[in-house]
C-alpha cells in the first residue's frame, strides 16, 4: 500500500481513511497488525475499504488487518486539562448498580 498521506489532528500520527460497509469513514493505523479488528483492502477503484471480519465472513487472502486508530491514538487517552474553575461532571456522577 502507498505510504499514508494523512495526520490525526491530534496527535498528528500517519493515518489512512478506509470507507466502511455502511459508508463511514474509519482511520486505521498504516500499518497491519495482527491484534487489529478492521479487515482493510483497496477496491476495483483503488480507494481503502473496511469491513469486521466475522466468523460468517472471515479474513480473505487479499485484506489485512489493521487496527482503529482511535484504540491507539495517544492523544484521545490523555485526561485533557480543564480550565480553573470547570469540573467535569462524569467524575462526580452516581454508577448505576452501586
């Protein structure tokens, strides 16, 4: 595969952008990876396709496996440093089944 042309906008890693089965955008990491849940290949017309493999639909022979890259983006992991002043509120909320 050609070398990925596009940066997170967080924490500017390469990137590349596959279109779903159901037409969504997913960024995967560029390279494959065998721990990775997103089954990549290049269609008739060249452009980056995704799907999840099943046991129904396994791997095939032309697509590899690549992982999400919002499961290993460093930036979204990070706790974002709030303004003086604002707490978040998921931190002080009640957990259900308590």
């Amino acid at each position: 595969m050609a070398p990925p042309a596009h940066r997170c906008h967080r924490c500017h890693r390469p990137i590349r952008w596959t279109r779903t089965e159901a037409g969504r955008l997913l960024a995967v990491d560029p390279d494959p990876d065998p721990a990775g849940n997103a089954a990549v290949w290049r269609d008739g017309t060249g452009a980056l396709r995704s799907r999840r493999p099943t046991a129904e639909l396994p791997l095939t022979g032309w697509e590899r496996l690549h992982l999400p890259h919002v499961a290993t983006c460093p930036a979204r992991h990070e706790q974002q440093m709030l303004p003086a002043g604002v707490t978040r509120l998921s931190d002080h909320r009640r957990k259900k089944n308590r």
